[in-house]
C-alpha cells in the first residue's frame, strides 16, 4: 500500500450542472494541519469545489480522498462522519428555532449530558455572544451572529477538516475581524481549513497556501508572499493593490 497522506487530496475532478461543466480537472492538495484559501470572482466555481467535497453534489470524474480514503462519491453524512463539514456559502441555520436548539440540532447524535455540557461550553468560549443569546430566535441574530451560530454548528459535528464557505460574505469589518481570530484559535488547535472567499486578500493572508480559482480552473497559487509580490497579476487575478 502507497504511504498514506495526511489530509485532503482532490484529484483531478471534474463537476458540473446539467450539461455544463464548471470545475475541469481540477487538483487540490490540504494538508492536515495547514490552512488553505480558495479565491477568485464570482461564478469561478468555488461553491462547486466545497459542494463535490461535502458530496452534496458528485464529481463525474476524478477522486477525492480524504486521509488516504476514497471520499467522492459517499453521501454528505458519511463525508462529515470521516470528519470532513462545511459550513456552507447559505449559513442552513433553522431561523425559526433559538440558538440553544440550532446547537441541539446539530449535537443530537451525541446525546451524553456530561460530553453535550463539554461541548457547548467549548463552542460558549469561542463565541461568547451565542451564550449570551442561546435563548433568542436564530432569525433575530444579526448577520455577523448568524455566521458564528453556523460555524458553532459545524463544530460540534467534530470537524478535523473545515470547509468554510465566504464566512465574511454581507459583514461588517469588525465582525469579520473577530471571526478570523475564532478561526486562528481554531487553526492554533490543529483543525485543518479550506476557506472560500470572493475577499481575496483577506482570505490570502490568513492562509498558508492560496489558490485562485477563474472559471474553473486555478490560474496562480502559492503563498502570500508569492501571490502577492507580483503586483501585476495580483491586481489582474485578484482585484487588489498590495502597495
Ligand atoms: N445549482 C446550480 N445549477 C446550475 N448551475 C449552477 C448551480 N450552482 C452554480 N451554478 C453555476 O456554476 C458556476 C459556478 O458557480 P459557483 O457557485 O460554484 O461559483 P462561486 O465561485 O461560488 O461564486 P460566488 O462567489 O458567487 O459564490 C456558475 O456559472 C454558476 O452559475
Ligand atoms: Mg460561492
């Protein structure tokens, strides 16, 4: 048997809707334990790429592996079960129900009183503002709220791999600056990160490796430092000046 690789391995899928194909061939590598940023416009197919992992929707070709493991082509349960969630690009909180039950929801096949009380003080101590709101409607959050109720969500399905699909998307800067630094607590505890977002500079200097994404295909990837030195393709690829 071939060494086993620690993380995600995308290997050369292909994935579309109907008759149109929107991710060709496409690689990607996570390691376990990195940080790993997928940017690019509007329509590059960056929710497809999070979707054909999560197997909500199944590549027509190619493979996904996860630790070794053949993951494309499982049903979404059994991807979270190996410890691959996403949080996706559409938060799916149940907005009619308070903070407390969005959490039992997503708990409910652990149902040990004393590991549940565990839990949800970890998810408490990441965000602060979900202990002080348990009790509220999920609709009644502000946006900024809502995301952290998606991502609390996601983390009690034990994630070892996160898929986090523009969790800035709508928000203000200082919300965003505090769930950037629950996702560094996060990643300073070892949880591995593929982050999807159309903010690319954001999303770029908070990972260790980016890939930019446009129509389907990864045009540039590499370090901060190596995707933003070039001003010129920077600014092309990315919209964003660095000087
Ligand atoms: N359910 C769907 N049915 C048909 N086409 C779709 C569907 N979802 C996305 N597409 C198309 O696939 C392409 C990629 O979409 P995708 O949502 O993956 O892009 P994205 O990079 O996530 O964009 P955004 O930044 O706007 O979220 C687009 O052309 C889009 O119109
Ligand atoms: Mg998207």
């Amino acid at each position: 048997m071939a060494e086993q690789f620690s993380g995600l391995q995308v290997d050369q899928i292909s994935v579309g809707y109907g008759k149109a194909l929107v991710l060709e061939k496409l690689s990607l590598t996570v390691t376990s334990g990195s940080v790993v940023a997928v940017v690019g416009p509007n329509g590059a197919g960056k929710s497809t790429l999070v979707r054909a992992i999560s197997g909500s929707i199944r590549a027509r070709s190619g493979e996904i592996r996860y630790n070794g493991q053949i993951i494309s082509g499982l049903a979404p349960y059994r991807v979270a079960r190996k410890g691959v969630l996403q949080v996706p690009e559409t938060r799916d909180i149940f907005s009619g129900m308070t903070v407390w039950e969005n959490l039992m929801v997503a708990f409910d096949n652990l149902n040990v009183e004393s590991a549940r009380q565990e839990a949800f003080n970890e998810i408490y101590d990441l965000f602060p503002i979900l202990a002080k709101r348990h009790q509220d409607i999920a609709g009644n959050l502000s946006g900024g709220q809502q995301q952290m109720l998606a991502i609390a969500r996601a983390l009690l399905g034990r994630p070892k791999l996160l898929m986090l699909d523009e969790p800035s998307l709508g928000l203000a800067s200082l919300i965003i600056k505090e769930i950037y630094g629950t996702l560094n607590r996060l990643r300073e505890k070892g949880l591995t990160v593929l982050l999807v977002e159309q903010n690319a500079k954001m999303a770029i200097n908070f990972a260790d490796h980016s890939v930019v994404l446009s129509n389907g295909k990864i045009v540039m990837q590499g370090t901060r430092d190596e995707l933003l030195s070039d001003e010129a393709l920077a600014h092309h690829y990315l919209g964003v000046r660095t000087g």
